[in-house]
C-alpha cells in the first residue's frame, strides 16, 4: 500500500511570496488533514477534509491560508502572502474515517527568508 | 493552559535504561496514540488505545482515563529509539477531532 506522497520536500521563499504544497492521501481514505509543526513543538491542525467538504478549518489563518481538495482525493495547501512566522513543517494526513488511525506523509519543510 | 501535556519536554538515557513519558488532558476523548516522530518528519503511529495497556515488542503504552492520564514505557531502551514521542487525543465531536501534546524528545547514548 503506497503511503500518503507530499510534495515538495523542501522549499525556501522570501516573505510576501506564494507557496503551494501537494498531498495525495492513502487511496479510499475520506479523511485528510494538513498539519502545521513548528520546530520543538506538536502538530497543529489547519484543516480537515471529510471527502471534499471542510469540517474543522478553525485554526486556519484564513487571511493567508487556503486549501481545497477537489474531487475529494489530492489536496492543496497555499500561502499567500508568506510570513516569516509560517517557517515550519506541513504534514498531510489522511484516514479511512475520523474514527481511524492517522497516516502522516513525510511533510514540506518550509523555510521564509 | 495546553488540552495536551507531556512530560518531560526532554530526556536523555543510557542504552538499556527504563524509560516511562508521561501525558496528560483535560477533554474528553474516545482514544489516545502514542506516535513517534524521528528527524525528518516523518510520523508513525505507535499505539491506539482507549482503555488499559497495549505491548508491542520493547513499548508498552498504559492509559487511566478516570485520571486522564497515559504513559509509554520503553524497556532496555537502545540509540534507535531515539526520537520525538508523540501523545495524541481524539476528542468526544462530531468529527473525532485530534489534538497534539508537544512531544517528548528523548535521547538513548550507547
């Protein structure tokens, strides 16, 4: 079974500038999730797809942050602008349900200059 | 005050020590993971328990959830267990949301 692919690995912006991640959850998992880690500290949650529908985005700085997950597979998480506070990880998730273990991908770690 | 507490932030331990992380909380919850975080990023999911003790080889996770409280053993810890250990909640909503404690980061010198 091929695990939850992010993309990028890696990327270095300059604040103010756009940055799109990529996620391709575990085939049949309803549930996925973008995460936030900041160095030495827990994921947090951003967002969370129940197919293509949101049901908890309440984290999400919604001035800056937007993510969709269209047909209810891939999903997209944009900045824009970039701050220098949003230097971290993102990881994507995804389960078979809520109820259900999480599956975490290898994340992008973002670095603003 | 954090709905998820770890301790301790940090350990270090000499290679076949004893090694007990502790997690706390404060909602309420229809399960707990233990999940482990080596550098890199990326995350395993350990344990998924919502009521007395799971084994896997040398982990053993624990969890009172009258105390709302539970811990991860490690037995004759060695250097690859080297890692940040994640305590997880998933909450009583509509949706199980999922809350993180800040993670553990421990340290085992041969």
């Amino acid at each position: 079974e091929a695990g939850v692919a992010q993309s990028p690995r890696y990327k270095i912006i300059e604040k103010r500038q756009s940055v799109a991640f990529w996620c391709n959850p575990i085939s049949g998992h309803a549930t996925l999730y973008w995460y936030q880690q900041i160095l030495g500290q827990g994921p947090k949650l951003l967002i969370q797809f129940q197919n293509n529908g949101v049901v908890d985005d309440s984290q999400l700085p919604k001035d800056r942050f937007s993510a969709e997950r269209l047909k209810g597979v891939d999903s997209t998480l944009k900045i824009q602008p970039a701050k220098l506070e949003d230097s971290a990880v993102y990881l994507c998730a995804s389960s078979l349900a809520g109820a259900q273990p999480q599956h975490f991908g290898d994340g992008t770690r973002l670095s603003i200059l | 005050k954090n709905e998820v507490e770890q301790s301790p932030q940090n350990l270090t331990a000499q290679e076949g020590e004893f090694i007990t992380i502790n997690c706390s909380y404060s909602v309420g919850i229809s399960a707990l993971h233990w999940l482990q975080q080596h550098p890199g990023g990326g995350i395993v999911s350990l344990f998924m328990l919502s009521s007395g003790k799971k084994k896997h080889g040398r982990l053993i996770a624990t969890i009172n959830i009258q105390e709302k409280h539970s811990s991860l053993h490690i037995t004759a810890s060695h250097p690859r267990d080297s890692a940040v250990y994640i305590c997880a909640v998933r909450c009583r909503t509509s949706y199980d949301k999922v809350i993180f404690g800040p993670g553990t980061s421990l340290s085992v010198i041969p």
